[in-house]
C-alpha cells in the first residue's frame, strides 16, 4: 500500500454503490490489506452511496479529504468523473480515479480512466470447467455408492455360501 493509504497526506476513499455482488468482496479485501499492514492500520475510508450525487461527493471531500478514490466498478468510477468535474476538481491534477473492470464504455469518458482488467471471459470458462469436474463427481459418487452396495451384497452372499459349506 502507498503512503496515502495508510494514512499519509490524505489517503484515498473507496467508493461503491453497492449494486453489484463483487463489491462486497472487492471492499472486503481492502479492508483486510488494511488490516495486515505493519504497525498502525490506516484509516477505513469506505463510503457507500451514490457517486453522480454531488452532496454526497462533497461530504466526502469535506470530510476525509481524498486526493484519489478507488472505485468498485468503472461505472461508479465515471459517475464519480462527471460529479467531480461538475464541481469543478480537476482530474488527474487534483483527484485521481481508479476503477475496476476495465469496461470499454470507460474509454468514452471525458478523462482517460485508470482501471482493472477483470478476465471475465477466463473467470467464465474456469467456472463451466469446475462445474464440469463436479457433475462427473456427482455421477463418479452416484455409481461408487452402487458398487459399494453390490459389493456389500456380494460380501454377504459369499458368507452365506461359506456357511452353508
């Protein structure tokens, strides 16, 4: 983590909407590198809301004073974008945007976005193969539980014919 994120000169804000089930688990690990830092963790700077709302943007620079804002998805990123320019912050002089995804639709912003390329395309196929291994082990359990019981059966059968003879 940066200097700025362990509460340096002013730190950055993440800033999420909350409309998206990754951003629970994309805040968790912020949360968690903050926490594994040496010494003194820096300060939790996660803000909930809705980032094209000027007020609550504005709360934000009032209070925690961020000079960049991690974002939990391009589209909060660009949001973001348009409310700071609204409220005249220039963008990357004075506020810098990180957003995650790596959306093509970012491209299109007034100012170039830094953002994460998620391989959603891998994520998908790395999904369908592990759901592939799990229905063959489904079926793989189906018919080792049926040998078990005829080999169970068989057992018995043969102890049967042992005591006879």
């Amino acid at each position: 983590m940066t200097e700025a994120s362990r509460g340096g000169k002013s730190g950055f804000a993440i800033l999420s909407s909350m409309f998206a089930s990754q951003e629970d688990a994309r805040i968790a690990g912020y949360r968690e590198a903050l926490q594994s830092q040496p010494g003194k963790p820096g300060r939790d700077m996660v803000r909930i809301g809705d980032t094209s709302e000027t007020k609550f943007i504005r709360s934000i620079l009032k209070r925690d004073r961020p000079d960049a804002f991690v974002c939990a998805n391009d589209l909060t990123a660009g949001d973001l974008m348009h409310t700071l320019i609204s409220l005249g912050r220039p963008i990357p002089k004075d506020i810098r945007i990180v957003g995650i995804d790596d959306v093509k639709y970012a491209r299109l912003l007034p100012v170039p976005l830094t953002t994460l390329h998620q391989p959603c395309r891998d994520l998908g196929r790395m999904a369908l193969a592990i759901r592939a291994v799990l229905d063959r082990g489904k079926e793989y359990a189906r018919h080792l539980s049926r040998d078990i019981v005829l080999a169970e059966l068989f057992s018995r059968f043969l102890f049967v014919l042992f005591l006879r003879y």
